[in-house]
C-alpha cells in the first residue's frame, strides 16, 4: 500500500518529488529516479499508471534556468529509459505474455484496454510502437503485446527507438521551454492535472467507444 500511496502522491505533486530528489541525492543522484520510473512505466506491464508525461514535463522545468538539471544530461537519460524500458516489455510479452494474461493478475490489463491495444497493432502494425507511446497505458501495453504476437524484432526496434525518443523530448522540452512562464508557475499543480486528464481523453474515448457500441 505504500508504495501506491508513493505513486499517487507522485501523480499530484511530481514537482515536490523531483525537488526533494535534488536536495537530498545531489544533481546528478536525482536522474536515477527519474530513469527508473520512465523505465518501469514503459517497461513493466504491471505498472501501467505511473505519470510518465506529467514527470518529464516537471524534469523539463527543473532543467531550465539552472534550477538543479542539466538538459544535456537528461535528455539522454529519459531517452534510453524509455527505449530500454519498451526493450523489456517486448521480451516480457515475447516470453511470458500468454501466461500473464491467462493468469489474469495484472488487473490493469481490462478487456477493453487489450482490445484497444491489439485494434492498434492491428490497423497500424510497427508504427503502433510510436504513436502508443502517446497514450497511458497502450504506451505499457503496446509493447508487451508487440512480443506477444512475434513482431519483427528489427522493425520493432526502429520505431521503439524513434518512439522514445520523440515522446520523451517533447514533453521534456515542453516542461524546459514553458514551465518557467509565472503563470505556469503558479498554478503548477493545476497544469499538472490538465496534462494528466488530456492524455487519457484517448483512452477514456475508446473505453466509451467499446461500451457503447457493443450495446448497439
């Protein structure tokens, strides 16, 4: 339970984390929490809810201004969690992906997300790699079922290294370019929350797209 309560408290104020991290583990310590939960959120299919976009956008602020990171250093950082991470998963999917679901311990994995997930591998194939990586939880999900189904590994390395590293950036650059604005300052929290809630429109979307027309 507490380390859920560590998430959810991580989820509504990434900002204080990240501080504390700096103060207490220096500079250069803070990247090391900062890679490991961009790497267990991409690559662990179990821990699909941790707060990827909102972490980076904060990791991004926190690199501007000299304010304790340096852009130079985390860009790579959050790049190879994110590509190492997706690199995990698709093994883990590849291996034990059959035996997961069947299991059917990992809660998160609804029937709804799972039809989500595969209608996108389905209609886009490998450049589902780089567009799930938009979306909590298909971003999780996505690779684990990439291995799951015996994806070319080749063609699943492109776009999961093209994936990650333009989805960590942009939010990072976002955070590094606009989150010194004093009007995002001071109402950090609230654009915490509004990047939170835009990110899931799309999976909310389907959830009620799935629902309702199986009713029709």
């Amino acid at each position: 339970m507490e380390i859920i309560q560590f998430f959810i408290d991580l989820l509504q104020d990434p900002r204080s984390f990240i501080a504390e991290w700096i103060s207490s583990l220096g500079p250069l310590g803070a990247y090391g929490p900062i890679f490991l939960i961009i790497f267990i959120e991409t690559g662990v299919v179990i821990m699909p809810f941790l707060p990827g976009d909102s972490l980076l956008f904060t990791a991004g602020f926190f690199a501007a201004d000299g304010q304790g990171l340096n852009l130079a250093i985390l860009l790579p950082v959050v790049w190879v969690a994110a590509i190492v991470g997706d690199q995990c998963n698709y093994w883990i999917g590849r291996e034990f992906g059959r035996r997961i679901i069947d299991s059917g311990r990992v809660k998160s994995m609804t029937p709804e997300r799972i039809e989500k997930t595969e209608a996108m591998l389905d209609k886009y194939g490998p450049l589902a790699i780089f567009l799930g990586r938009f979306f909590p939880f298909i971003r999780t999900f996505v690779p684990f079922f990439a291995g799951m189904g015996r994806m070319h590994y080749k063609k699943f390395f492109l776009f999961n290294v093209l994936g990650g590293i333009v989805w960590s950036s942009v939010f990072t650059l976002l955070g590094y370019f606009f989150g010194g604005i004093p009007v995002v300052q001071e109402h950090f929290e609230l654009v915490i929350v509004a990047i939170v809630l835009i990110s899931l429109i799309p999976a909310v979307g389907g959830v009620l797209k799935a629902k309702f027309g199986k009713k029709r």
